[in-house]
C-alpha cells in the first residue's frame, strides 16, 4: 500500500535506476491528482508527487527530461526518486502492488 505525503517537501531523493511507464492519466488514479506541476516545457521535471511505503520509506514519482507538452493519456517514463537503492527497489515494489490493484490501467513495471 501506498499513500501520499501531503504537505511534505522531500529532500535528497534522486533516481537509483528505478521507473515505469503509464500515463499520467493512469498514475493519477493510483496515485491521486498531481501534487507539484510546473507547465513549462523547459523544466527538466514537469509533475511530481511525493509518497510513501507501508513501512515509510518515502519516495517521488516525476516524469524526467520530457521537455515538451504532452496528453495526460500518453505513456510515458515515470522516475522514482529516494535516498537510496533499497529505497527504490522498496519503491518500485509498491507502485508495482499499487498498479496491480488497479486492473483497467495499463502500465509497464
């Protein structure tokens, strides 16, 4: 299970090799609405949402290097961000659970 942190600003989390790719339409639905979103095109992230594990390890979620405008039902590559490996790895795990309890939303983990 996952749930969001709100009103969080996390700090040091950065990639660690893990992602997925759905759209942001299908994320929302796991994940809920878009918690941080920056429209311009040029910013190396555009939306992001800040999480949690059942044990509580924390971690983002953010589309990565896009640089363009894009429809909310495309697939796309979603990053996940944490201090470290095993974070990630928990991480993905969870999405991973999380998307699966979700059957029409298509996903790649």
């Amino acid at each position: 299970m996952i749930k969001r942190l709100e009103n969080s600003s996390l700090q040091d989390h950065t990639f660690h090799g893990h992602y997925f790719e759905t759209s942001k339409e299908d994320l929302e639905k796991v994940c809920g609405p878009v918690m941080y979103n920056d429209d311009d095109d040029s910013e190396v992230t555009q939306n992001e949402w800040e999480m949690s594990t059942e044990d509580g390890t924390t971690f983002t979620i953010y589309d990565y290097k896009e640089f363009r405008s894009y429809d909310d039902y495309e697939t796309i590559e979603w990053h996940i961000g944490t201090e470290n490996r095993f974070g990630s790895k928990k991480a993905y795990e969870a999405m991973h659970r999380a998307f699966h309890l979700h059957p029409k939303i298509t996903y790649n983990i």
